[in-house]
C-alpha cells in the first residue's frame, strides 16, 4: 500500500512538473505555407502533408486586411474557399487531436501599409476586429498571429503613428476575445532586428498585451547588405560593426526579455531557409566578403538570394566541390563554391538556438517553414530533418521527467 500511495504521489510529481516544462518548452509550432503546393510534384507540398506529430501548432499562412474595407481578407481564394483549405487545415484535427491551429495575417508580400490605414481608427480597428471573430468562430482557429512587416516603417507603407496603433490593435484584439469568451490567443510577430525597435515596436506594452511575443530570429543579412553572411548569427562576430552590431538572434531575444517580455510567453523562430549570395571574388569567399547581388533563384522555390534547405542539402550532396565551414561564433554553418556562398541553418546550429531557449527559459519554437525542410528525405536520411531535430530536443525534458518517475516508483 505504502508503496503504491508512494507511486502515485511521484507520478503527481511528474505530471506536475511536465506541465510546468510545457508551459517552457512545450511549443513547436510549425508553419504552413499556402503557396508551396504550386511546386512541381513532388515537391507540391499539400496541408495532408503536414506531420502534425512533430508540431504542437501549425500556423495557416496566410490571410490579409483589405485596406479599404478594413477587415480580414482571403489573399488566395482559390486555395482558402474553392479548395475548402481552411477547412482541410482545420480537419488535421481528426488525425492529431491534441494541435492547436493558428492563422496568420499578413507577411512580407503583403506589406504594412493595409495594417497601417486599418489600425490608424479605432472605428477601422473594431471593423477588423468583429471580423477576425467572425472568422475564428467560422473556422475554428485557436488562435491568430499578427505579422505586420513593419509598423512604422515609411519604406513598407507605415507612418510614425503606427507604434501606438500597433499596440490599441493587440489590446482591443485580445479583449474581444475575451468578451466572445474564447480561449483564442493572439500572437504577434516581433523582429530581432534592433534597428526596427524604436521606430515601430512599444515593446513593454507589446510584452504585456499580447499572449505570446514571437521572435524572428532570421533574415537579419541577406543580398540587400553588399556582403557575405550567416543570417541568424546567434551572437557578434568580429565584422560586425555600426548598425550590424547587436544584431544577432541572441541580442534580439534579451532585448524583449529586458522589456518586460515574460519568458514562458517568448517564442524563438528559426528558420529552414538559406540566404544565398554571388561573390564579387571568388578567392574572398569568407564571412563579410563583398558581394554583388543574391545568388540564382532555386528550382523550387523559385526567389533569387533564397533557398529551401531541401535544395541546399541536395546541392551540396550532388555537386562537388562545395566547401562546408562553420561559423564557430555566429554558430551556424555556410558554404561557398566558385562566386556563389549561401548562409543557412543544419541539426547543429538548431541545436544551439534549442539551448539558447531553454537557458532563457522560453516558450519554445517557431519554425519557418514545413515546406523548406528536406520533407521528402531526399537528402538521404528521413524526411523533415530538422523538425524531427527540434522536435527531440524539446521532447527530451519531457521524457526525463516521467522516465524519472517510474524510475523511483520501480525502486520502490
């Protein structure tokens, strides 16, 4: 008796503090991108396709603000309605029962300019707002993330009011659901990037209004900066200067911490994408080496300066002589060959940024994006390589704790 009552006590114990490690590191939230199943087969990556095993949430990308009706607007309608693909997304359900889905609005395509006029009123505010109600209860979405690339950004459409507008937009967004009497969550995409901080983010009440903050930690360098260079660096390296000084993935994450930004509700994304580049000499082929535009578009993914990690890791399986080095203090990897040089992420810079989560205590990770990972294994192992990397190293805290329970309760 004593012994069994001694069991279930630690197994109170374990269950207790597996919810305390999923309030810190239960989230692994994937992203799904409408447009990547227009890829030739096999690469059309379809919503069917998503592992939901590996994901706690998978985000919808994505949806828009009309900006002249002030609502929530369907930026792909063949996809989103004629192919019922909300629905579709939402039916993942039925196979993992336990994901929660999200929608995101916005993105880089869409641009800042139809958040700017939509948030500018508060009565173009409450317009957008009943509609996003509308939608979440239509749709049953568990929650929305706000992807406005970038408020107060002149050169995106923003204007200097919109730091303040952002915020009203989060606050009465979370406070209509509240009155709907909802458990939908409002999430709002945040840069790394310092130099956008001051002109369009509140931070502190951004920290205090939206339930989670999620960071990108990604396309911090890219073609636009004249020079060759890992875009989610996790810290300085030494040919970081003026304005590329702090700019780096782990400077970005204490930045919103240091404002007010509660740990538990801080998601770090990463990305499954490398920025590419054309040398202007091929024997400077280093970190900083000047360069003279993007490399070419991918096959698939079709964008100059822009690769998949499916592409990268068959290129640099099928094509000789690429040369691989790490950067031991940005702590990711990069490759050049000839006067082409891409900067992307691998398991083992993953890694590093998993550490950089838990050390801080985070909510977990984002992913950008399920169709850029090597999800049809063609690289030679199994398929998502990097999200089954991220999804064992969130999932071993768990395992640890309830293995430690049975442990003690076996001994008993």
């Amino acid at each position: 008796m004593a012994a069994g009552r001694e069991r279930s006590v630690l197994w109170t114990i374990a269950v207790s503090l597996l919810l305390l490690q999923g309030q810190c590191l239960s989230r692994l939230i994937c992203h799904y991108t409408t447009w990547s199943q227009g890829r030739a087969n096999p690469y059309s990556y379809r919503i069917e396709d998503v592992p939901g095993d590996l994901c706690t949430h998978v985000v919808y990308n994505f949806v828009g603000v009309d900006s002249e009706e002030y609502e929530l607007a369907m930026l792909q309608r063949e996809i989103d309605i004629v192919q019922n693909g909300f629905g579709r997304f939402i039916d993942l359900k039925q196979r993992f029962p336990d994901l929660k889905m999200y929608v995101a609005v916005g993105g880089w395509d869409h641009g800042g300019a139809p958040f700017s006029r939509m948030a500018a009123f508060r009565n173009r505010r409450k317009k957008f707002i009943e509609s996003v109600v509308k939608f979440m209860g239509r749709y049953e979405f568990d929650g929305i993330e706000l992807v406005w690339l970038y408020p107060g950004s002149v050169e995106r459409g923003g204007t200097n009011n919109d730091k303040d507008n952002f915020v009203y937009l989060v606050e009465e967004l979370k406070t209509a659901f509240l009155r709907a009497r909802q458990p939908w969550e409002v999430a709002i995409q945040v840069p790394a990037d310092h130099t956008r901080f001051e002109v369009g983010y509140d931070q502190s009440l951004l920290c205090e209004s939206a339930d989670f903050v999620h960071i990108a930690g990604y396309d911090l360098r890219g073609s636009w900066t004249g020079f060759a260079d890992v875009h989610s660096p996790m810290t300085d390296r030494p040919h970081d200067q003026g304005i590329y000084k702090g700019l780096n993935v782990r400077a970005g994450v204490e930045s919103w911490l240091a404002s007010g930004c509660a740990p538990e509700r801080v998601v770090l994304g990463v990305p499954f994408l490398g920025r590419t580049y054309t040398l202007r000499n091929s024997q400077q082929n280093g970190l900083g080496a000047v360069t003279t535009g993007p490399g070419p578009k991918g096959q698939h993914t079709y964008s100059a300066g822009y690769l998949g990690y499916f592409e990268i890791c068959q290129k640099l399986k099928a094509e000789r002589n690429w040369r691989t080095v790490w950067d031991a203090i940005g702590q990711c990897p990069y490759a050049y060959r000839g006067n082409q040089w891409i900067g992307y992420e691998n398991e083992e810079s993953l890694k590093e940024k998993v550490e950089l989560v838990k050390s801080k205590e985070l909510a977990g990770v984002y992913a950008f994006s399920l169709d850029l990972d090597d999800y049809r294994g063609k690289c030679g192992g199994e398929p998502y390589p990097l999200m089954r990397t991220l999804a064992g190293l969130l999932k071993k805290e768990h395992q640890s704790v309830i293995g430690f329970a049975f442990e003690r309760g076996d001994d008993k």
